[in-house]
C-alpha cells in the first residue's frame, strides 16, 4: 500500500517536472510550442508545421505557460491571440478579452473576430460590427463571415440581403464552408458567429 501510494507521488512529480520543463526541453522554440498548443485553424498567421488545435481541445498548461513567455518576450500579435484563446477556455474570459482587443489593434484579423463576438455578447453590436468589418476588409474570411452574419441579421446595422449575400459569398469563394450553407440558407440564425476562432 505505502510503495503504491509512494509509486503514485513519483509519478505525479514526474508529470509535473515534464509539464513544467524549460522551453528548449521539447527541441521547439517557445513560439513554435505555443504554435503547437494554441494555433487556431482560422489563424493564416500561424506556423503551417503545426496542426491547428480545435476550440476545447487547447492543453492549457503548455499552452497558457508557452503562449505567456512568447507573448513576455515581445511576440506578435498571433500570441497574444493565442494565449488568450488558451486564457479563454481556462475560464479567464476578461483576461482573454483584453489580450483580444491588443492583438486585435494589432492587426490580427481573427482576434478582431473573436473580440467583436465578445463584443457583441456583452451589449455592443455596433463595436462588434466595426470589427467582423475591419477583419473582412482585410481579407479574412472569418471576419467576412461575422460581418455577412451581421448583415443579414441587422446586428450593430441595419439589415441589408445585398450586403450580406456578397461578404458570405466572399467567404464562402476563400473556403470557409459554413459561409456557402448559410448563403445558400439564408433564414435568420440565433447567432452572428458559429463558434469561435
């Protein structure tokens, strides 16, 4: 019983040691390491080596303590973004939404998106509106998306089916799926953005 519960405490240290070892351990740079644990599949900005990591699915230790010491150490925008997508899903929702806004002035096109959702979800539709607008304008096709959804279901404008057809087919013609059922469906939804980045 005392060696099981010994092998146990080892163990658990071991597993801790691991989860906290310095960035050079994995061979991966600390950028690349928040790439890894963080990249969302919205994200054109993030190293392409890695697959993106679905909402949900971020393993919040290496992402949270990767993402904060690329973000420490002057990165981009893009970390900023991902360190609050992990800050997020960690239940640190104010947290994320101001590393949002940042990498949001930043010129980070999705965080634009994700920070407008917050946006609109908290009461500011038109704010909201302005950013899905800023992201589209700069070619994202998620922001195109968000701002076509925006369109259609006059939130933080007013309602406009021209408009709201030629930013869903935008998005639609750059590959985001879900643009082309809905241009093709284009009844009221409940929400301006399905998921998030």
């Amino acid at each position: 019983m005392i060696t099981m519960k010994t092998a146990g405490l080892a163990f658990f240290i071991a597993t801790a040691l691991t989860a906290a070892a310095p960035a050079g351990a994995t061979g991966l740079s600390i950028e690349d390491q928040c790439d890894a644990a963080a990249a969302s599949r919205h994200d054109r900005a993030r190293n392409p080596a890695f697959p993106p990591v679905a909402d949900g699915r971020i393993k919040l230790g290496v992402a949270l303590s990767a993402c904060r010491e690329a973000y420490n150490a002057g990165g981009r925008a893009r970390f900023a973004f991902q360190l609050a997508r992990a800050l997020e899903q960690g239940g640190q929702v104010l947290a994320a939404q101001e590393l949002y806004r940042e990498a949001a002035e930043g010129g980070h096109t999705v965080a634009m998106v994700r920070y407008g959702q917050l946006l609109q979800k908290g009461g500011d539709p038109a704010a909201a509106h302005a950013l899905y607008r800023q992201a589209a304008e700069a070619g994202d096709r998620l922001g195109a998306y968000a701002l076509g959804m925006s369109y259609r279901d006059g939130i933080g404008t007013a309602a406009d089916a021209g408009k709201a057809a030629e930013w869903l087919n935008a998005a639609a013609a750059d590959g985001y799926e879900i643009a082309a059922l809905v241009a093709d469906f284009p009844q009221p939804a409940d929400d301006v953005v399905d998921g998030t980045p």
